[in-house]
C-alpha cells in the first residue's frame, strides 16, 4: 500500500513537470495560477515545520524541538548554509535530551 | 520522485502516522511550482519529445536558477543538464547512504534527528519569504495547521491549509 502511493506521487510529480514544459504558455501564464502556485511551497512547507515541531501524534507538545526550531531560525537568519541550518537544530535538540 | 521539498513531505506525513494517500497529495501540491518553472525553461530547452521526457525529470529549483542564470541559450542548457545530472547523482547517493546508515543507528530521538526535518523545511522556506505577503501566509498556515492538528487525522491539515490557498489564490484581491 505504502509503495503504490509512493509510485502514484513519483508519477503525479513527473507529470507536472512534464505538463510545465508542454501545457500551452497562456494556461500557466494566468494571473490567478501564478499568483497561487508560488504560494503553495509556502504554506505547505510552514505547515509541515509547524506540525513536527508542535506536536506528536494528535497532541500539541513543547518540547526540546521548539528550542531547535529557534537555532535554525536564527541560524537562518544569519544566512546559513543547508547543512548548517539542520545540524543546528539536530544538535540543539540532542544536547537539550543530554541534560 | 526527484524534488526534494516534496520527497521530504511524503516521508514527513507518513512517519507523522498520516496516511500514505494524504503524504502523497502533499508531495504533488509542493511539486505545483516544477510546471511554473516549466514555463521558463521550454524556451531554453531543446525541442523533440524524447528530450522532453528526460528534461522534465531534472525540472527542479536548483536546475531552474542555474539555467536561467545565463545569457545565451547554449550556456543555459549547458547549465540545466549539468546541474541536472550532478544533483541527481549526488541525492539519490545520500539518500542511499541515508537509507543504509539509518540501520546502524540505535535511538534516532537521542540524536535530536526528530528536529531536523523542521529545520531542513525552514532553509527550503526562507528564500521563498523575502516579501511580507508569503511571510504572512506561512504564519498563518502554521497558525491553522496547529489548530487542525487535534482534530483531523495526520497530514489532513496541509490538504486543508492547501485548498485554502486555491481559495486565495482564485478569490484573493487581485492585482
């Protein structure tokens, strides 16, 4: 079950980019695509970082991953680059468990 | 699948315990914006079907800025496929060497590994919040994705927050 899903997100994602090369330009060129298209990474990906990082399973928690989000910011904030950005946080979050 | 925000999510929602299906719309929702760039890139890319199909599968962010980073044609599509090969070659090696090393590793937790996949969306997100509009929509969809979160099975929240942004994005003010 997990590997169909898998598949079908593999072929939806390839679709997509082939449809971006291939749909006529006055469809993707429509105000109301590009002003929502770009939006989506945006929302979704803030989704995702607020839902690891708040909760586990259904409950809302606070815990040593909060802290870890605020290093990442900060290490963001500062223009740091990827790999830096997320061993900050990893790191944050193993020291904050240690003690 | 060869677009890193969207592999991340799938893995994110399903190890969250969402289900598959809802781990597998968000991972096409994230990878919407590979058309736009699409619209960049046909003009640069070479014409013919089977170029096309292969082209399609290096459509990415990083392959995108270097390809439209350059000033003539030629160097563009230089850029694309250079960037195109070396980029897949080099993730899909870390992610098997990810897939082998997690094996050997007893409590993944003690390590602080649950806090990474936050901050590696955040690094993806922070170039995208450069003006006040997208910054306010990231805030507000963590707002509502935290809100949801109680009520509605795992990964459910991002297809809402998801339909949301169809919402605004269709009724929005337009400019």
């Amino acid at each position: 079950m997990i590997w169909a899903g898998v598949l079908v997100a593999s072929a939806t994602c390839y679709a997509i980019k082939l449809a971006g090369l291939s749909l006529p330009r006055r469809l993707l060129e429509d105000p109301r695509v590009q002003r929502t298209v770009p939006l989506l990474p945006v929302a979704l990906l803030a989704g995702l970082i607020a839902t690891q990082t708040f909760s586990t399973g259904q409950h809302l928690v606070l815990d040593a991953r909060a802290t870890a989000l605020g290093v990442a910011i900060v290490a963001v904030l500062l223009r740091a680059p990827f790999l830096v950005v997320v061993a900050a946080a990893t790191v944050t979050a193993a020291l904050l468990r240690l003690v | 699948m060869f677009t890193g925000a969207s592999q991340f999510a799938l893995v994110g929602v399903v190890g969250a315990g969402g289900s598959v299906w809802a781990g597998a719309a968000t991972a096409a929702l994230l990878g919407s914006r590979n058309a736009l760039y699409g619209l960049r890139l046909s003009s640069i890319l070479e014409s013919g079907w089977w170029r096309r199909l292969a082209a399609s599968h290096f459509v990415i962010d990083e392959t995108t800025a270097m390809a439209i980073a350059r000033d003539s044609p030629a160097d563009s599509r230089l850029a694309f496929w250079a960037t195109g090969f070396s980029v897949f070659a080099l993730w899909n090696l870390g992610t098997l060497i990810g897939a082998l090393a997690t094996h050997a590793l007893p409590n993944p937790k003690d390590l602080g590994f649950d806090a990474a996949p936050p901050a590696a969306y955040l690094a993806l997100l922070a170039p995208r919040l450069r003006a006040r509009e997208p910054l306010a929509i990231a805030l507000g969809a963590g707002v509502v994705a935290l809100v949801l979160l109680p009520f509605v099975p795992a990964g459910v929240p991002l297809l809402i927050i998801a339909v949301l942004i169809g919402l605004i994005g269709l009724w929005g003010r337009s400019k």
